[in-house]
C-alpha cells in the first residue's frame, strides 16, 4: 500500500471500531484475548493509541493499557478521544518526522501503518466477540496487515530472541490480492492458501490452519504457525 493511504484508512478502521463499541454488549468475551472483555479491549486500543502518538513524537506517554473509565458511555466517549488523538498527532508531525518506532529510530510514517493494523485486528477482536462481520473487508488492507507481520513484527520477535529461528519455510498465498510471502529459513515445507483477511487472522493467532487450502508438509506448516510470530 502506498504510505499515504494508511492515515486514511486508520480513520476508517478507529471509526468502524467506535461504532462497533456502541452496541457491544461491554463484558461479552473477547476469544482471542481472555481473560479480557470487550470493555478491556477498548481500554487497551484507546491507550496504545496515545502511546503510539507519544512515540510518533519521539518521546513516550503512559503504556498502562488497563486505565480509563469502565462505564460504557464514558468508555465509547473514552475511545474516540484516543483515537481522535492518536490522528491529530500523526497529521501534525508528518509521515517523516523523526520517531521512536520498534525498531529504533523511524519515521513517524511507521505508526500510521502500525496502528492501523492494530485497529484492524482488534477491530476484528470486537467483532467476533459479539457474533458480527468484520466492518473493514478491504483486501489490500489485509494483505499488508500480513506483509507487516512477515516484514516487521516477526523480524523482530527473532531480533529479540522472544522465538526461535524458523526453520522449514511457509509461503502465505493470498489468493484476493496474489501476494505470495515466506516465511522460514531451510527451505519450501508447505504452502497456505486464503484470502488476505484469514491469512491476517491466521498469522495474528485469531484462527488456526484447518480447513484452509494447504500443500505441502502440514505438520511442519503447524508447527511455524503455532509460533508466537506477532507480539
């Protein structure tokens, strides 16, 4: 995706999670994260978008994602001002301004993809945890979600030694977008097949290997997958 659309979409994904929160019911399970509730959840992505504002200006605010208001109303209210927040900050610093970034020193430019990709997946969070259809299904949307992670989270997993290398190589196929990745280090072991949202979803942990297209060794497939590839 070209740098200039993440802002935009980020927008779309912040205002697609608020209107979700609206009519959630707040302590409905959240699947992928228990022992969170969708009131946790909301906590949690309203403070890591002032965090990521802090760390697109080069400093850092508060990490604590367990703060802020429990009841529902003020919660909603809670979410849009972070996430109207997180926004004026990245228009008013500029896709190149100097940040902090995982990685070090970067672009501020890195938080427009990186939260974005935040919201969707937990946009996705809250939309299962209350049995409805994920509102953003833009597919080039996921399939950067996907290339972040091959590209930028999981190097970094390795680069900190919070998992092992690889070994035996997957290739993702997203057949919306054909966009092909690998992942592993010792050579072709399968091939997964799916559109750019599951192979999001699977990479991301929110949903597992079976039933989906896959050639190749499965077990070898299983076993990389079931690494903690994202943070």
């Amino acid at each position: 995706m070209p740098t200039g659309s993440w802002l935009p979409a980020l927008r779309i994904a912040q205002d697609a999670f608020g209107d979700l929160l609206g009519t959630a019911d707040p302590e409905a399970p959240v699947p992928a994260c228990l022992p969170w509730t969708v009131t946790d959840l909301a906590l949690h992505l309203a403070n890591i978008h002032r965090w990521a504002a802090g760390m697109a200006a080069g400093g850092s605010e508060d990490d604590d994602d367990t703060v802020g208001p429990r009841d529902p109303l003020a919660l909603r209210r809670y979410y849009r001002d972070a996430a109207a927040h997180l926004r004026a900050a990245l228009d008013r610093l500029g896709p190149d301004f100097p940040a902090l970034t995982l990685n070090g020193p970067g672009p501020a430019s890195f938080w427009h993809r990186r939260q974005l990709h935040e919201t969707l997946v937990h946009l996705d969070d809250l939309a299962t945890a209350n049995a409805r259809p994920q509102p953003v299904t833009d597919p080039l949307l996921w399939s950067d979600t996907v290339d972040e992670v091959v590209t930028v989270l999981t190097p970094r997993q390795l680069r900190l030694g919070r998992i092992a290398p690889l070994g035996a190589t997957l290739t993702l196929h997203a057949a919306d977008t054909d966009r092909r990745w690998s992942l592993g280090t010792t050579g072709p072991a399968a091939t997964v097949t799916a559109d750019a949202h599951t192979l999001a979803r699977l990479l991301w942990r929110r949903t597992g290997p079976s039933g989906l297209e896959l050639t190749g060794d499965r077990r070898a497939a299983d076993l990389l997958l079931s690494t903690a590839l994202t943070p």
